[in-house]
C-alpha cells in the first residue's frame, strides 16, 4: 500500500509539474508573440513615414549611379509649398465693366501693375506710379480692385492730384462738415480712403453699402448722375495703358 501510495503521488507530482511548465511555456511563447508583434507594428510605421528606397542603375557607360527618392514627408513638403505658391493674371486677360465687383483684384502681380501705372501717360506728375507699392498693398489688404481705387482717386482729385487734396492728402474727397478732412501723410490719407471704401462701401452692413458695384457705391458716395461714368472713364484710361504694356 505504502508502495502504491508512492507511485500514486509521484505520478500526481508529475503531472502538475508538466501542467505548470506547459503553461508557463504558454507564456513564453505569448511574450514571443508580443514582442515580434510589436516589432512588425514598428517596422510598418517606420516605412510609412520614411517611404524610403534606393535604387541604383547603370548607365550606358557602364558607371553604376544611385538614384535615392525623397521621403513621403519631402514629397508632402514640396506639394505644401507648391500648393501656396501665388498664380497672377497676365496684363493681357485684365478686363473690367460697369457692372464688375469692385472688391474682386485684377490678380496682377505688383511688379505687372506698376508696369502698367508706369505706361499711363495721364500720370505726368507720377503720383501713381510714385505710390503704386502703396496702392497695390493697400487694394490687397482691403480687398479693392486697383484699376476701380486709382480710377476713383483720379475722378475725385485729378490724374495730377489738384491742390487742395495734395495739401489735405485727402484723394478721394472725404469731407466733414462740407471741408475736406485733412491727414497727415501720403501714406495716410490713400489708407483711410483705401478702408473707407472697403468698411462703409464695399461691406455687407457697411454704413453706405449699396453693392459691390459702381451703381452699389454712387447710391451713398456721390449720388450724381455723372459719377459712374466719370470713374469709369478712369479705369478706361487705364486700361489703355494695359494695351501698352503688351505691345
């Protein structure tokens, strides 16, 4: 019985013993698989991000040349800047009309729009081509189109600017209590005419707003009946000068 006993327990032992080193094999194994798991995970995002490869060719000469492609990373980089890289009108496609929107830019570049100022002969004192930086800067960020602002200056102070607005620096005849108002500088006097026009005019819920138009702007501005086709004679005048360039 003793014997039996024995044999009985030591078979029992036995067979946990085997049970526990199965399971922790289990372990092992599963710890295995973590850990090659995570390595594939790694190795996976590593190549996306890098997408990077070599590959090498030979030339008819027989001189072995490597050829190493960009990361997707550069790839994205060069689509980014591309994609922010400004695209201008030509001179040659730059058209206006009575009914255009005003705050739509003729898309010229600055150094094509001071071309075109350079070319207009009305502009023999050069105000416009002397201030066409300021202008041109001036239409960007309060979104005006240049060719309507440097009509609009000429139709209300002249092509050479008459006195009392060179004196006042006051363009486009901005008044307060039947006077000019005066400003201090150039610089000065074609900002505020350049955000009047955009905040009372030229803005949906703007004090003056009337429309986008020459009409839209004449309702408030200066109701008379020749003014829309005194500014558009202007911007005709310049517009001439566009032909200029081209030939």
């Amino acid at each position: 019985m003793t014997i039996l006993g024995l044999s009985i327990f030591s078979n029992a032992s036995y067979a946990s013993n085997s049970i526990m080193a199965t399971k922790e094999r289990i372990k092992e194994i599963k710890i295995v698989e973590e850990v090659n798991i995570d390595k594939l995970i790694r190795n996976k995002k590593t190549n996306t991000v890098k997408n990077y490869t070599r590959q090498v060719t030979t030339s008819r000469s027989g001189v072995t040349r490597e050829k190493q492609e960009v990361s997707t990373e550069n790839v994205k980089k060069d689509i980014n800047t591309k994609t922010t890289e400004q695209t201008y009108t030509s001179i040659k496609d730059v058209s206006i009309s009575k009914n255009m929107n005003l705050t739509k830019r003729t898309g010229l570049s600055k150094e094509d729009f001071k071309k075109v100022i350079k070319n207009l002969k009305q502009d023999t004192s050069k105000f416009f081509y002397n201030n066409a930086d300021t202008i041109y800067d001036l239409c960007k960020k309060y979104q005006i189109n240049e060719i309507f602002f440097c009509g609009l200056i000429s139709a209300e102070s002249g092509w050479n600017i008459a006195s009392n607005h060179r004196r006042t620096y006051n363009y486009i005849s901005l008044m307060s209590n039947g006077k000019l108002i005066q400003y201090s500088s150039t610089k000065q006097g074609l900002e505020v005419a350049a955000k009047k026009l955009h905040d009372n005019y030229l803005t949906p819920g703007g004090k003056f707003y009337g429309g986008k138009t020459l009409a839209g702007v004449q309702k408030k501005f200066c109701p008379s009946g020749t003014w829309i086709s005194l500014v558009y004679g202007r911007m005709q005048q310049i517009m001439v000068a566009t032909k200029k360039v081209n030939n």
